[in-house]
C-alpha cells in the first residue's frame, strides 16, 4: 500500500510502475521488477506483454491477488500454469479465471468443478459465450415465408 511516500520516493515507484509495464523492457529489467516490494509493481510485469513465461510462473505464487489474476490473464500462461492457479486458494483468482473468456474450454471444465458456487456458476456462463449451444430446431424458410430481413417496412 502507497501511504505517506514522500514525492521523490513516489517518483520513484511510478518509473518501477510505467517501466514494469513497458513492451520494451528489457527481461533483465523485468526480473528485478518482479520482486518489487510495489505490490502494483510486480501485477503490471505479469501484465507486460512481453512478459517472459518464466517470470510469470515466478508471479503465480505472488502472496499479492491482483497478481496472480495479471498472470491467469495473460495470453502466454501456459494451460499447465492455468491448471495449477484453478486450485488457487483465493476464490477472486478462480472467479477472475472463470470470467475470461480467452481461457481454454480445458481450464474453464475444471472451473465448472469449483467448490465456490460463485466460481462454478460463472465459469458455466463463460463456457456458455465461448461454447454457444447450437440451434437444431430451427425449421428450413420455405418460399412461402417472407425473408424479414428484405421486407419493405417503409410505406
């Protein structure tokens, strides 16, 4: 938590923050940005797109929440790091998880299984906008039937 930093110390920690952040960050950079003691800090490297997978798999063990969802979040997570954080402690992580919808049909099943009713029931949801059930019963139009979408409602 940021309280009573003097100006030149949050000068600072907002370098950390934007470099953290950076595409252009070197990885070198981006380690020691990782053990920032800035909680805010550390959850804008897992956020950094060019992000090595490796730091990521360092953040996933963050005591820090957001952190952990910047690492569910990004796109280079691999599907085994996706499992091991689907057993988070944290329901907020899992739920975070259950809510993307860029996250494997894999990783979402298992989330289907959460004990948190929470987790569970958005993860059904999610499934459901990434898995549409398909619409069977829908009878052939027939010439007989007017296409609604060339009709001429203007009189």
């Amino acid at each position: 938590m940021m309280t009573n930093f003097e100006p030149e110390a949050l000068s600072l920690v907002t370098e950390r923050y934007l470099k953290a952040g950076h595409p252009e960050t070197r990885q070198e950079e981006l380690w020691m940005l990782a053990v920032d003691e800035i909680d805010n800090v550390r959850r804008r490297v897992a956020e950094n797109p060019n992000c090595p997978v490796e730091i990521l798999e360092a953040l996933a063990i963050d005591d820090f929440i957001d952190v952990r969802i910047a690492v569910a979040e990004h796109p280079k997570a691999s599907i085994d790091l996706l499992q091991r954080l689907c057993a988070d402690e944290n329901a907020d992580v899992r739920y975070a998880m259950a809510e993307n919808p860029n996250i494997s049909e894999d990783v979402l099943a298992v989330l289907v299984e959460d004990d948190n009713p929470y987790v569970s029931h958005r993860a059904k949801r999610t499934m459901k906008v990434i898995k549409p059930t398909e619409v069977t019963n829908l009878k052939p139009r027939t010439k007989a039937q007017p296409d609604v979408r060339q009709a001429n409602f203007g009189g």
